[in-house]
C-alpha cells in the first residue's frame, strides 16, 4: 500500500498518540514579511522547509525555528508563536529570536563557513574560528532551552534538522532523558579524511551521538559516519544493527533517502491558474516555438551553477543550430549574502550572464534568463512545466529535491531530467541524464541528447521518474522514519 497523508495519520493516531512531536530546524517554513504596508505569509527557497510543512500539517505539532521575516515578530503572539499554516492553521511555529552577533557566529560562521563547506567535497575550504565555535556552541544551548520550554510533562519526539544542530542532541538528552531525540543530517557526510580537519570534530561527533536515531540521506554518508566516529572517538560500532554505543548510549544510524509531497507538486502544475501563468510567460519573455532549458537553486556555490552557463556557452557554440530556438532560465534568491565565497559567486553568475547574452543575444531572442528575486511554488510551477530540460548540475548535493518537484510537476509526462551524479536524487532517479557537472562539456551534451530525444523516449523516462517519486514520497520517507523510531528500543 503507498504511503500518504492519511496513512502517516492513522500511523500517528494508532501508535505514537502518547507522543507529542516537535520539530527543530534553523530554517522556518512560514515567513512573514510586509507587502504594501500590510502583513503577509511566503515560504523561504526550502525543499526541505516545504517537504517537512506537508508533514508536520499531517501530524500536527511544534516546530521551533529561527524567525527570518521582517514581521515575525508582531505575526506572533506573547509566547513567540503562531499557528500556520495561516489559512488552515495545522501545527505550532514557536521562533526564536537570534542577534546579529549569534546569527553572525553560528548561521554565518560556524554552520556556512566551516559545517558546509566541510561536508560539502567541492573544493571550497571551510573557515575554524573560535569565536564562531563559541557561537554555535552558544546558539545550540538557546534552540535547546527553546526546547526544553515546550515539552512539558508530555512524552515528546524532538525531531531535529541538519548541520546547524550537531551539539543539540547531546544537550537535550542531558537535560532530559526521556526525550526521544532524533536528527536528519540533510548535507552528506564526508570521508574521515576530509573531516579530520574540524578542530572541533570530536565535541561534534559526540553532540550528534546523543540522538536515539541519526537519519542520512544515503548508506554511503552512514558508512562514512561509522568510520569517522571509529577513527575519532572510543566507541563500539556495531554493524550489524547499524550501531553505534559510547558510554551505555545507542545511536542507530540508517539511510533515508527524503523525497517531497507528489501530490502537492502535481496539484499545483494542474492548476488552471499555472496553465494561465504559462501562456502569460511565454508571451512575456517570447517563448513562443523555443525550447526552454531551466534551472532552479538557491545561489550556492556546491549546486554548479557557473559550470551549468560554461556548459550553455558551449552548448551554443557546438550545436549552433539551437541558438535563437533555446532559451535558459536560470532562477532562484540570493543565499548567505555575507559569506565572500557566495558574494563571488553571485558576481561570476552576473558576468557570465552579461557574456553569454552579448555573445548570442538577437532581436528579441536571449539566450539566457537570470531572476534572483524570490518566487513562490505557485510561481514556480510554470517554470517547471515550461521546461523542455531542467538542469540540475550540483557538485555535491545531499539529495537536490528540485529534480523531484520538476519530475511531481510533470503532470503531461513531457521535459528531460539533466542530473549530477553527485547528488543523492542521482542515486534514485536513474531515468535522468547523468552528468559529470565538472566537466561543461558532457553538460552541453547531455543538454542536447535531452532536447533531440524523441517524444517517445522523453515520455518513457519521465513516466518512470515520476512513478519512482509518487511511491518514494515525503510520507514513505516519514513512515520509514517513525517505524525505525517506534523500534527502538527506549526507556520509559
Ligand atoms: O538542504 C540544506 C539546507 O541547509 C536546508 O536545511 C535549508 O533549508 C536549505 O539548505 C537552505 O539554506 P538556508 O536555510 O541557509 O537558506
């Protein structure tokens, strides 16, 4: 039987109904902003945000987050919460505030400076400095106490989300060992080689082994775990039950590959007002009888994108053919803006745009579209369907759940998947075009193979990719979560 909303219901109702949930991530789902004076709602550029929205508005529960919007604070009520989603209120959104000087240390510095770059192999160095340390340390202890005000007399699950948190389990069972701690690691996790050089990489080790159940996307980032715990810490790997205790306390470590909500994404691309948006767009930016390639990212430098425009540079020029009958649109926000190595990278996306187009641009017709501003999922839902191939050239990803979405979003099994190997989704999705994203050439290629394949073939390996994504849905990754969690063998 698939896994969906209601089967996650009746799973949570039947077994866990003693249990109250709370989710922890640095990110929250629901940002209030001001539009015109007055107050208004927008999702941040988060799969994970959106995939984990769908979950908690089935289960119900807190999520405790960092506020990011400019009028969070007076969306919330006296106890730093509200409840979302704001049309159909579902679960709790308890924020935190953080000052400049800890989002600096901890966000900034230690998570996106040192955390990322760290687990991330794409030949960006990660940055040690004490202060920053001192800050996430500092940052972990507040999430925690923010925790620790929620859980009352309840049994609770505190569910916590990625590189942000490696010293909150620890704090968390220690203050309260009843708490069914558990963490999903969204980033992969590197080989010991790479991260033996985190001067604090036995204090992380042992953060992260206070959760019951540690979640990677892949048996690969739990390998590389294992072995990096072995070679740091005195621990007793047991790998027949995926394993691993240090001082009477089990950690088990398993693989589970998060997906996002089907039948979320495929409702937006049926949409009449999607179809609208569509006609409208290709009108608007003269798409009419072109082919659309598109990508989709955050700006980060782990996701390829300068490599993904050499690769359209060469496109054009070896297969001069599509040059005003192929248009890319390259979309997503500005990340991390204080960080040097995403300034830098934010000025080579606008060369390399200002290069490509005054190298091919004709009359109307562009090659390339860049638009940095923030959109929404009902906004991105054309984009998706516009897209004869999508794009995704990451050079290290955890997962990359953008492919999944285009994949959800192609309702008329039409578009071609272009994907790195180098991302977990690679793993899955294996209909895609795989590609090497360091090298812009076999990018170029795999850009043409898509476009030239034939109908036949392109309705082929979507229809396989979609069905693979409707089973392995945000709710199968949940219930395989919770069912790993429910057999645990944990005190009272
Ligand atoms: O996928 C990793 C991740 O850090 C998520 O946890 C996060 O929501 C997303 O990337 C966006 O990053 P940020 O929250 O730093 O904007």
């Amino acid at each position: 039987m698939a896994w969906d909303r209601e089967r996650i219901k009746e799973l949570v109702e039947e077994k866990l109904k003693d249990y109250q949930i709370i989710l922890v991530s640095n990110r929250e789902p629901y940002m209030h902003i001001y539009r015109e004076g007055e107050i208004d709602v927008i999702m941040p550029a988060s799969g994970m945000a959106i995939a984990l929205d769908s979950l908690m508005q089935t289960c119900g529960g807190t999520w405790v987050a960092a506020g990011s919007g400019e009028a969070d604070q007076e969306a919330c009520d006296g106890q730093n919460a509200v409840m979302v989603p704001p049309q159909a209120p579902k679960y709790k959104l308890r924020r935190l505030w953080l000052t400049r000087e800890e989002e600096d240390g901890y966000y900034y510095g230690f998570a996106n400076g040192a955390l990322w770059p760290l687990c991330h192999i794409v030949y960006s160095r990660p940055h040690f400095l004490n202060s920053d340390w001192e800050m996430y340390q500092a940052v972990n202890r507040k999430f925690a106490d923010a925790v620790l005000s929620e859980v009352g007399d309840k049994r609770t699950i505190v569910f916590i989300q990625d590189y942000h948190f490696a010293l909150l389990p620890r704090m968390l069972k220690e203050a309260d060992p009843r708490l069914l701690v558990c963490q999903f690691w969204h980033i992969p996790w590197p080989n010991f080689e790479a991260f033996r050089i985190c001067p604090w990489a036995k204090e992380i080790l042992e953060g992260l082994l206070g959760n019951d159940l540690l979640g990677f996307h892949l048996q690969y980032h739990c390998n590389n775990f294992f072995d990096t715990v072995d070679r740091t810490l005195e621990a007793r790997i047991d790998m027949e039950q995926f394993a691993i205790f240090r001082q009477e306390k089990a950690t088990w470590v398993k693989p589970f590959p998060i997906s996002i909500d089907f039948e979320r994404f495929a409702e937006m691309a049926r949409a009449p007002e999607t179809e609208a948006r569509m006609a409208d767009f290709r009108h608007r930016f003269y798409l009419e009888g072109i082919k659309v390639g598109l990508g989709l990212d955050r700006l980060d430098y782990t996701k390829g994108i300068p490599e993904r425009l050499e690769a359209l540079d060469i496109f054009f020029q070896k297969y001069p053919q599509y040059q005003r009958r192929f248009t890319f649109m390259q979309l997503g926000p500005q990340s991390r803006v204080h960080i040097p190595e995403y300034k830098a990278l934010n000025a080579r996306v606008d060369s390399l745009e200002e290069e490509i187009n005054s190298k091919y641009r004709t009359g109307r017709w562009k090659p390339l579209l860049v638009h940095k501003g923030h959109l929404s999922h009902e906004e991105i839902a054309p984009f998706y369907r516009l897209a004869d191939v999508m794009v995704v050239s990451s050079l290290h990803d955890g997962m990359n759940l953008v492919a999944k979405e285009y994949a959800a979003s192609r309702v008329d099994n039409d578009g071609a998947l272009v994907l790195s190997s180098f991302t977990g989704a690679g793993r899955e999705l294996s209909c895609a075009y795989a590609i090497n994203p360091y090298h812009p050439e076999d990018i170029a290629d795999a850009i043409f193979q898509a476009l030239e394949a034939s109908p036949q073939e392109r309705a082929g390996r979507m229809r396989a990719m979609r069905s693979w994504v409707q089973e392995h849905n945000i709710y199968y990754w949940a219930g395989r979560y919770l069912r790993a969690l429910m057999h645990l063998p944990v005190e009272d």
